[in-house]
C-alpha cells in the first residue's frame, strides 16, 4: 500500500508504549545483552530511536518542505547512542523515547500537509531523491524495524536455552540481513 | 544463558501488553493485511498466540511433569485460528491472549518448580526428548519469534511506500526463514 499520513501515525503513535509494555523492568540479561560482538542490545535500540526522533525524522521533513532537493538530509549518525545513552537507565530512556515521538507527532500534525506536500522532494546523501511520502513511511517501517531487531537479539538470549525447538523458531534464524 | 524461570515470567507476563499497546485499534490495513498467498496477518498471529495457551504450553508442562517420556505431546494444531477467529474482532482476541496468558503464569507459579523439576523430560512428537526448562524457554521465545513476525508483517505493508529507503530496512529483507 501507499503511504497514508493517519494510518502512519497511527503506528507511529503506539510505538512507544509497545517498547514501554515490553521493556521496563525487564531482567537485564534481556534488555542489556547483545548478539556478540559489533551488535546492539535493545538498550542501546531504544537509544538510536530518540537519536532519530531528535535528527532525523522532523528535521529532515522540515528540509524537504523548507529547502527541497537544494539541500542534502545531513548524514544520520548511527552510533550517536553509545555516547548519549551513557549512564541513562533504560526506564529513562522509555520516557525520553515516549515525549520526544509525542513532540514530533503533535509537530507532524500541526503541519496539515496535503497530497501536494508529501509528493515533494528532497535529496538523501547516499539514496538520491526521495519524496516526503517516503520519509514518512520509512519513519514508520524504521520502527517496525527495530521491533524486529528487539525480537531477535532478546530471542537471541535464549538460543541455547530452547534446545532442538529452536529449529522451529524463525526469530533464531534470522541474521538482521546486514541491516537491523 | 540458560533458561531463568523467573526471567521467562516476566517476558511472558509482558507480551500481551506489548501487543495490546501495538495493535489495538491500529487500521486494519496494518492489522489485517498478510505477507501473501498462505501468510498470516497480525490478526491471525494473536489468535495463534491464542491456541498455544490453550493447548501447548501448560498442557505440556503438565504431560512433562505427570507423564515423562512415556506420553508423548499431542501435536500442535498450527491453523487451528483460522477457525477458531473467525467472527472476532482484534480488540476480542488481545482481551482473550492477555486473560489466558494472565491464568496461565498464575497457574505456573503455583507449581513452584524447583530445578529438578525443570530437569524433566518429556517427548515431543517430531523432535524427541525435550526438558520443561527447554519447553518453558520455548514459551518466551515462541512469543518474541511472533513478535518478530508482525513487526514483519506490518512493514510488508509499506515496502512499496519507503522507496529507496527499503535497502536500508533490514525487516524488509526478512522472508521469516521458513518459520515465523
């Protein structure tokens, strides 16, 4: 399906209090434990969700509506977290997650936007042209994402644990496809 | 790590929740939307979720610990939802999930396993001699594998609408592994 601006709030709304529900006051061998080396815990997930909240999404669309294709999205950094979720707990960053997304959707909301709108174009550093529609959608689909690299890395933690039924668990053989 | 049976409560005790959060409400072209011909929709995913407290999870721990290896499982019914969803709405089904999860982790506690208890074998009808520790991990696992499932689901639902942005989206590039 296209994109449809309230079905994608609509999903981006309820994100942070599925992480909420299933995260806080989680055992820490769930919430802090990797896939091995170079990976991410959902800790450190839920760290790279409020660094999008704060530079990616909304600055970006802000750009396209603002500036068009003249001026390229600044690249995302994907490892800003390790550096700002340091000495935060994970409750604290539920909360940061949960009042920065709200912030962004009352924003997203109040710019009204029409059809004309989300058809228009900015300039990704490495993707090229991309339209609103598209930035809004992968907004969506990157939480989505993410719930999905939760799932795995905390299935992860049980590899061992589920003995010869981990043959029928699609989540332990999942690799993350070289992306989350 | 092993499996810990408190820290397979508290993931249990969480996944209703978690998904009540993420889907209620939610449109149904997120909701009720499939990956293609013989997939499921989250819709379908909750009402299997929904068999497995009926029939899989309790019920063999309680084969386990009356019977050993001398019964073997009855085999899981894998599209019993289908049938047994037909006519419900999702909010009936995430009421339904979180009343049966509810009875059986109260359930569970009751039994006060201790770690003999959960050293007992069983046998599973295709994959041989399991253990309950092995069958309780499963539980928890079988539950983050489904919600890798609809996270899954739902981003199908958008991989047209992200454009170029779909290379960078790793739950797009999941085709669930020949399981969920």
């Amino acid at each position: 399906m296209e994109q449809n601006l309230s079905h994608t709030i609509s999903l981006l709304s309820r994100t942070p209090a599925a992480l909420n529900a299933l995260l806080r006051d989680l055992p820490d061998s769930w919430t802090h434990q990797d896939e091995g080396e170079n990976t991410w815990t959902a800790f450190d997930i839920v760290g790279h969700l409020i660094h999008g909240e704060r530079t990616d999404w909304m600055p970006r669309a802000k750009i396209i509506l603002q500036s068009g294709q003249t001026q390229p999205f600044p690249p995302f950094d994907r490892l800003a977290q390790i550096r700002e979720s340091q000495g935060k707990s994970l409750p604290q960053l539920l909360d940061q997650f949960a009042s920065l997304r709200a912030e962004n959707l009352q924003e997203l909301r109040a710019l009204n936007l029409r059809q004309e709108d989300l058809a228009q174009r900015g300039r990704h550093p490495t993707l090229g042209v991309v339209t609103l529609s598209q930035l809004l959608a992968t907004w969506a689909a990157h939480d989505l994402t993410h719930l999905h690299q939760i799932s795995r890395v905390m299935a992860h933690q049980y590899r061992d644990a589920v003995g010869p039924w981990g043959a029928y668990l699609g989540v332990l053989q999942c690799a993350g496809h070289g992306s989350p």
